[in-house]
C-alpha cells in the first residue's frame, strides 16, 4: 500500500526537500504550491511527486486540492513565512494580514479539509512548521512572532482534542535555515539585505537539514509522537546569541 503525503509550500526550501525526503522513505508526495513551473520541474525529477497548484490562502483552492486526493497519511503545513522587520509601532498592518492569513489561517485550512483523511488512514501524522519564532520573540519579529506562536498554540491544541484518534501531531521549530526565500521575501526582494542575516555564519542549518528532521519524525513507529523538534544551527545559541566570524 502505498502512502501519500501532502506538502504545501513545495515549490522551494523547506517545502521542496522534504517533498524530496518524503518521496525517497516511499510516499506518493502531493506537492503543493502557487508556483506551478517549479512545481513541474520537481515532478519531472522526482516521478513519485504530483505538482498541484495551491494557494493556501484560499478555500476554494485548498477544497479542490483535498477532493482530488484518495488518501492523505501525512500533511506538512510548510507554506508561510516572514514579512518585513519593522518594529511593531511602524509594521504595516497588510503584512501582519498576510503573515496570519498563510501561516495561521493557512494551515488551519489546509488541517480542516484533510483531517478526516488523516484519520481514516488509521496512522496520520500531520507535521506544523513553526520556528524558534514560535516560543521566543525579538524585535521586528512582532508580526511574524505572532504568527508562528499562534500556530505553535494550534499544535498544542489540536493534539489535546484529536487524543484517543490515530492521528500523531507534530511541531518542527527550525531556527536559522538560510533557504532560497525566506529572507529575500522578508525583506521585500533586497538579497543584499538578505545575505547580511547568514553573514559570517559558520553553517547556518539547510533545507534538507530540516527536512531530514521532519522526515525522521514521520517515519518513527505510530506510537511514537515527537511533539515538538528544535532545531538551530550550532552558531546559533539562542535567538539572539550568534556566532559570526570575520574573515
Ligand atoms: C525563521 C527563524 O530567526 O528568522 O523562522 O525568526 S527567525
């Protein structure tokens, strides 16, 4: 029997490796993602991956994904991100409404409409990208902090309420992962400004370092759940303690 699993956000970073990770452990992976051209290249390297357009910020589109699908045993809730590094008194209220409508809003989608096929498949695992975001905040984080502590909030709940179902639920709170667009996307297009984030940091984490993660705790025994994976860099300690060398 073979498994599927659904990743949104598929078409780059974390979203990307793991739809990799998940087919290579031997799911037909549902890869999900605005992006279609992106999409169908990966499919086209990847046989065990389906392309699906997906935007999660809409009903409709998430509705279309979930009736299309015969079977869903793994959803990762990857699709989000950050806007902007304003402190709070000077944030745009449009990027706070973006940030909450994919992250939060998005996964809450995404989580309704394919819950039922969670459960039905008698061993569900359904995996929320967070962030050391999540449980910590800093300044000019506020709308994206927000944001993932609510989804971090939505983890904890949601594993209280489905208690006695076959459905595992599982948090993975990367900290600094330099993946294609995270930060060029945080601060509006300005690689520069992007690239200065990593600057001088022995080996900030990868991608496939976090999908390797979330890989892991999907394919542990059902009875196993791993609740909640931390996963930073070792340049960086804490939130705001980092490493950096100057060469
Ligand atoms: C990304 C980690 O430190 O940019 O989720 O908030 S951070």
């Amino acid at each position: 029997m073979r498994r599927t699993a659904v990743v949104t956000g598929a078409s780059s970073g974390i979203g990307e490796a793991t739809a990799r990770r998940l087919a290579g452990e031997g799911y037909d992976v549902v890869a999900g993602a605005r992006r279609r051209d992106r999409l169908d290249k990966l499919a086209a390297e990847v046989p065990s991956v389906t392309p699906v357009t997906l935007d999660v910020t809409s009903e409709e589109s998430v509705d279309a994904l979930a009736g299309a699908l015969d079977r869903c045993d793994v959803l990762v809730n990857n699709a989000g991100g950050a806007l902007g590094l304003e402190p709070v008194a000077e944030a745009r209220l449009d990027d706070w409404q973006r940030m909450y409508d994919t992250n939060v809003l998005g996964s809450l989608r995404m989580t309704q409409a394919l819950l039922p096929r969670l459960i039905e498949s008698g061993d569900g695992v359904l995996v929320m990208l967070t962030s050391t975001a999540g449980l910590v905040s800093y300044e000019g984080g506020g709308g994206y902090c927000a944001a993932k502590h609510a989804q971090t909030s939505m983890v904890e709940t949601l594993r209280l309420e489905l208690l006695g179902q076959p459905v595992r639920i599982v948090e993975i709170a990367p900290g600094m992962v330099r993946s294609e667009g995270f930060a060029v996307t945080r601060f509006r297009g300005d690689e520069e400004a992007a690239a200065r984030v990593y600057e001088g940091v022995p080996g900030p984490l990868t991608s496939d370092d976090v999908a390797e993660a979330i890989a892991w705790a999907v394919t542990r025994p059902a009875h196993v759940n791993i609740d909640r994976l931390v996963i930073r860099p070792r340049a960086q300690a804490a939130q705001h303690r980092i490493h950096r060398v100057s060469d």
